[in-house]
C-alpha cells in the first residue's frame, strides 16, 4: 500500500478526566483509576454503584504508566485475590491524588454544600428567620471552620451548628416551621404531590371530598424550604391560595442526624 500508513494496536488505555486513588501497603503502592467527584460520592454513601466511580475495574501499581498489579502481590499484601476487595479498601483507605487547584475547587463545593444544609436547616430565634447561604459561609470563615472533604455535607452541617452556638457568633437554632396551607380544593389536587416534595412532616390533612371547597393542610417544613412553599401556593388563581406561619418547633442538637 503505497503511501499508506499502518495502524498497529495499542494496549495502552488514554485515561480521561481520571482521578487516581493510591494506597501503600505492605511495601507497595497500589492505585486505582476513579472519575472525579466520584471518590468523595462513594465515601460518603451517596454513591453506592462501584462501576460509576471506577474509570477501569483493575487494580494498578501504577496507573498512568498502565502497570497492572498482580495477583501474588495483592494476595501478599491484603491476604486476598478478590480484585473487588482490594478496590472497595483502595477506595475507603487510599489518598485521592489531586492537583492543589483540584483540591481547592473541591473544598470550596464542599463547603457551599455545607453551608447550604446548615441555612435549610436552621433559623435565627430572634427574627424566626433563615440565614441565607451567604451568611452561612461568612460564618463558617469567622469560626475557621475546616472542611473535611471525606465526610458528607449533612454530617458537617451538624458541627458547624454546634461550633456556631458554642462561639456565639450569630444566634442560631435548628427549627421548623409549623405552617398552614390553605387553597381551593381543585387546586389542591394539582399542586398536593409538589407541596409534598417540600413537606418534611403532615400534622393535620382536610382530604375528605365531602368536607368542603376548601383544602387546609397543617404541616412542618424546613425553614429553606418556606420560599418554595410560598412560590407554589402564591401561583393558586386569584390570589385563592395563602400560607401561614404557625410557630417554630425547635429539634434536640444532640441528634446525630439531620434529617
């Protein structure tokens, strides 16, 4: 073939947006090859599907270099040949290998995440209102608060509540709202299964078709959510629908949980 080229087969896999997970053990580095923002995802429990973290479901002693590592060595090193095992502890125990400006983008995500959680979840008890995200986060730089990338948003939201009230830098409570909707039944209807996305609790429920024209729900929601309550019952015709705010009901901090 005259002028031709020849293609010869390449056992090299280009990698792309990879981010690689290192773990030394017994003596030798192992690594695994992971997409980004996956690692975190699986560590924290919100990603449970090993395939979506995974770029490649091999063990390497040196991924960009494509060394696959064998099996006498992981049987060596983590008394095992189970490929699955030894990825599942690469994962939990490695350090992710990122670039400093990775790293920095990734703690700032964290962060907002954070901050987040913590302004749905919470009210100021003087004015028995929410913090916007915004202020949550200038707080959290004036406690110094020090984001912990291999733990979720949710269970950092609970110690950046506990650091605020112990440094009383701004009054703060976790609440809920106690509200009472209230709307034709017709509309009710249309709009019961989204008031219920933003619904954390129903105390009390007027459904009985017989009971009137008028729907009216009691319920608890998180103080985040009463913009969007209020967005969605102030689009009721004529101005049919309204919210009212009942009281505050505040949660025990000794929780280990935001729910």
């Amino acid at each position: 073939m005259a002028g031709g080229k020849i293609f010869q087969p390449s056992t090299k896999i280009r990698l792309t947006n990879v981010s690689i997970v290192r773990l030394r053990k017994g003596g030798k580095r192992f690594e695994v090859a992971c997409y980004k923002n996956k690692v975190t995802e699986w560590r924290t429990g919100v990603e449970k599907d090993i395939d979506e973290v995974l770029q490649i479901h091999q063990i390497y002693v040196n991924v960009s270099k494509g060394q696959v590592a064998k099996t006498e060595e992981l049987r060596k090193c983590f008394n095992t040949e189970d490929v699955d095992e030894v990825i599942k502890e690469v994962l939990l125990k490695g350090e992710q290998q990122v670039s400093d400006k990775e790293r920095h983008h990734q703690l700032d995500n964290m962060l907002r995440d954070i901050a987040t959680v913590v302004a749905e979840k919470c009210v100021n008890p003087a004015t028995q209102q929410p913090y916007t995200v915004t202020m949550i986060e200038k707080v959290m730089a004036d406690i110094h608060y020090s984001v912990n990338p291999n733990r979720s948003a949710k269970q950092q939201a609970l110690d950046v509540i506990k650091q605020i009230q112990e440094q009383n830098t701004v009054p703060i409570s976790r609440a809920q709202m106690r509200i009472r909707i209230s709307m034709p039944r017709k509309d009710a209807k249309r709009l019961r299964e989204k008031i219920l996305e933003l619904v954390a609790t129903i105390e009390d429920e007027e459904r009985d078709e017989g009971g009137g024209e008028e729907y009216e729900q009691v319920c608890l929601i998180d103080p985040g959510q009463y913009r969007a309550v209020t967005e969605l019952i102030s689009g009721v015709p004529k101005g049919a629908g309204t919210v009212e705010i009942l009281s505050l009901r505040d949660i025990n901090d000794e929780d280990s949980t935001l729910n």
